[in-house]
C-alpha cells in the first residue's frame, strides 16, 4: 500500500496561501455581517443566533413568534443586519412581541350593540385548522407544508390574537375521524377538540361573538365526503352553535345585541356556524407573486406591484357600495394573498411559505395601519393569514372603527328622529291638512245633526198621536240577519 506524505516546503507554503485565501475572504464577511466576537459565535453558535434573529434551527420562526423566508432564514421587519447564520439578513433582527389581546378590548358593548351584524368588523381565520401544524411548515424540508400552513396557534391562541371567525374545514378519513384540511394536507386535530376550545374560550367571554364558516368539507373517499357533510353539521348543532341562515328575512334585523342573544351558549358569549356569505370577495390575481418580476417579498421595486394591488383592491372592498348592507348578508374581504400553481412555484424557489410571505409583507400591520388612518368606511369579517402576526393591532383598529362608525350612525338616526313634540315640529303642510281634517269631521257632525232634527221634525208632523208599531216577527228577523252579514 502507497503511504501518504505530509506536503512539504513549496507544496506546504501553497496549500496554507489557497487555505488563506479561502478562509479570510469568508472570516471577514462573516465579521462584517456580526459585529460581536467571532470566536463566540463559533463556539455557541445557538446562542448567537438566538440572540440575533431568535430563529429556530430549521424552521424559520422568529423569536417574536413571526416566521421568515429564505434558505437562512432571516427575521424581522425592519432593515438591519444578522449574523452568518442570516447571511446579511435585509429585514432586521427581532425580538419577542406579545401580540395578545389585551381583556378591556374584548368586550361589545354600548352603541356597538345596536349595530347590524354585517357592519361589524371581525377577524376570519383563513383555513384556522392549518394553526395545529407544530412541525411542518416554514421548514426547508417540507415544502409541502410551507404552502399548506395559513395560521400558527390553536383556535384559542388564534383568538387571543384577535380572531372572532374562523374558516373551518371539515374532513373525515378512513378510520372515521372528523379532522380538518386545506386542499390535500390534512391536519391532524380533532374537529370536536378545536371547537371544545372555542366553547371554553366563549365561557370566559360572555360579551364576544364568534362565527364559525364551515366550507369545504372533504374526506378519503366521496362516501366519507358526503358523510362529513351531515356529520359536520349535526358535530356543530349538538355543541351548541346556532345555524345562521343568509337569507334576508332572516338576517334583515340582525343586530349585534339580536346575535349575542339568539347565539348565547349557556352562560358564555355567542357562537353561531355558517355554510355561505352574501359575498366572499375572491380575487384569484392577488397572488404574492406575479409574472413581471413583482414580488410580495423582494425589493421596494419588486413589491410596489403587488402592493398597489392589494390597496386598490381593500379599497374597493371597503368604500365600495357593492355588499349587501341592505338586505343584512355577511360579506368577506380577504385581507392576504392569494396562491395559484405559479405563485407556489416562484415562492418554493426563494424557500418561501405562506406565514413568512405575510410577516415579510407586512399584511396585517399595514391592514391595522390603514383601518387607525381612516382610511376605509366599512367593513365585516376581514380574512386574514397569520392572524398571530399583527392580529392585536388589527383588533384594536377594528374596535375602534367600529365604536367611531356606530357613534356616527347613532347621531345621524338621532337627527332625523321625530322630535317629542312632534306636532310643532310637523311642517305647515302636515298642519294644514291636519286642520281640514278637523274642520270636515265639524262640518260633518253638524249636518248629520241638521238631517236628523229635520227628519224628526216630519215624524212629528205626520204621524202626531200614533204610535210607531215594530215590525212583524218576519221582517225583524230578516233586519237581524241582514245586519249580522
């Protein structure tokens, strides 16, 4: 067998000139990227990384509970640098954020009460049941997930963030189960666990209202399917939630007072489950990607397209005068991007998911930022993605629009209202018909008296001393019948 031999002299003196090149160039950018002690770095390499981007190793969650795109991963909102592990991280480092709703905006009460439901703001959940996936989404190594996954949380987390709809999926497989999906990947959570949390939360919030959109409902085979449709609906009665029918005899006078008192379960708040809405807002081309170079995610040059898409389209749905306000139907805007086989492929590519794409956008923050603005005069539920990125903000946003919007609407009734002294207040031409009113029952009254003395006076002249005999038996019969017809 040949022996190795160490290099040496000239061969030696090449090898650590190529081993430099190679290792300073890498050192120094590495340096650059982490202005801290390199050596600290290497030897504690979880440590460091938490302390910059507060990533998990693989799955792309932020240590303010965000997710982020990208092969390493980078976090944040803001610009800024990170480590190695970030690679010159272009949307900053962050740090934990609770975006748990605080209790004192989780009450309806006062003059959001007399609002109509359909002018209520509410957060949807899109396809809530995608929040029990723990493991299988923003992973580099489940690309399949990283497009499946919409929300990060349980029902009750989803709430706490400010959730009060959630899209629902039914799905039933073959062992029997009620699950729930979205497309093809199932999540593997009981569809009666999920919605135990939603009773449990309505106990401890008996002044909030929560809807449930059941849709579609999906299993193994198409006999599971048609199954789960009948099974879904009897799962929801028996727990207590009151179906809402779109009709507009029914939702016409659908207060919110109207809906915490039809949809009260026990002593806890409101719970009601519908199949459709009065409109649901689908707009197919408001994909994070698109086929000029736009992206949700890339530079300010990239992302204005798709920006601008989005405005216009929040703007059309809540300034337009296109929804059922009148008939009092349920409308959806679906405040987050849309995906098609396309959208999917450009965002596998960049090591993308659906969470990262809304955090990096910054959806629901700039959602918030718009309702604070004034910039929007109605709206009712408010699909959104990655409801635990932002969601508080919305929330509060929402319940302050919706104090505003119902004040507003309360002063105006208050305006046109019929004043207490209604008769001053009525115009001359009311008053004046009044009157002639008044004057022809006068007039009426003296001639029926007039025509009664003058008939009484020829009864007198011309039947004096007789006395007036009643009818025969027949005939007082006969004006008895004819007066009972």
């Amino acid at each position: 067998m040949a022996k190795t031999r160490a290099p040496t002299g000239a061969a030696q003196t090449g090898l650590v000139a190529l081993a430099a090149a190679a290792v300073l160039p890498a050192a120094a950018q590495v340096s650059m990227l982490y202005p801290g002690n390199l050596w600290s770095m290497v030897a504690d390499p979880s440590g460091q990384l938490s302390g910059c981007c507060g990533a998990h190793a693989g799955d792309g969650i932020c240590q303010d509970g965000t997710a982020a795109s990208g092969l390493t991963r980078c976090c944040g909102h803001a610009n800024g640098t990170c480590n190695a592990f970030c690679c010159a991280c272009t949307h900053g480092c962050k740090h934990f954020e609770d975006y748990t709703v605080e209790p004192e905006w989780e009450v309806i009460d006062g003059s959001l009460l007399d609002l109509p439901l359909n002018e209520f703001p509410m957060i949807l959940a899109h396809d809530a049941g995608t929040g029990y996936e723990n493991n299988n989404f923003c992973n580099n190594f489940n690309p399949i997930g990283n497009y499946a996954v919409c929300q990060r949380g349980n029902f009750t987390e989803q709430l706490n963030c400010g959730a009060r709809a959630f899209d629902i999926r039914p799905y039933k497989k073959s062992d029997g189960s009620m699950c729930m999906h979205h497309g093809g990947t199932v999540f593997d959570v009981l569809l009666q666990d999920a919605l135990e949390e939603v009773l449990d939360w309505l106990e401890s919030h008996p002044d909030e209202l929560v809807i449930l959109f059941v849709q579609f409902v999906s299993g193994d085979t198409q006999a599971l399917i048609n199954e789960a449709v009948i099974e879904s609906n009897e799962l929801v009665k028996e727990m207590g939630f009151v179906r809402m029918s779109m009709k507009a005899s029914f939702m016409r006078d659908m207060t919110v007072r109207t809906a915490l008192e039809k949809g009260r379960i026990g002593t806890g708040g409101a719970g009601f489950f519908v199949y459709e809405l009065g409109d649901d807002g689908y707009d197919p081309s408001l994909t994070c990607f698109s086929g000029w170079g736009e992206s949700c995610i890339g530079t300010q040059a990239q992302r204005q397209g798709r920006y601008t898409a989005m405005h216009e389209y929040l703007g059309g749905q809540f300034n337009g005068d296109q929804f059922p306000l009148a008939g009092g139907l349920l409308w959806n805007t679906q405040a987050h991007w849309q995906y098609d086989a396309a959208s999917i492929a450009a965002g596998l590519s960049r090591f993308s998911c659906i969470l990262a794409e809304e955090a990096s956008a910054n959806v629901n923050a700039l959602l918030a930022s718009g309702i604070a603005n004034g910039d929007y005069s109605k709206m009712n539920l408010v699909q959104m993605d990655y409801v635990c990125d932002s969601g508080k903000d919305a929330f509060k946003a929402m319940r302050s629009f919706a104090r505003a919007y119902a004040d507003e609407k309360s002063s105006l009734q208050q305006k046109y209202e019929m004043p207490h002294d209604a008769w001053r207040a009525r115009p001359c031409y009311a008053r004046g018909v009044a009157i002639l009113a008044a004057g022809a029952v006068a007039v009426s009254t003296v001639v029926v008296g007039m025509r009664l003395a003058f008939g009484r006076f020829l009864s007198l002249g011309t039947c004096r001393g007789e006395a007036q005999r009643a009818p025969p038996e027949d005939k007082a019969a006969l004006l008895e019948r004819h007066g009972s017809q």
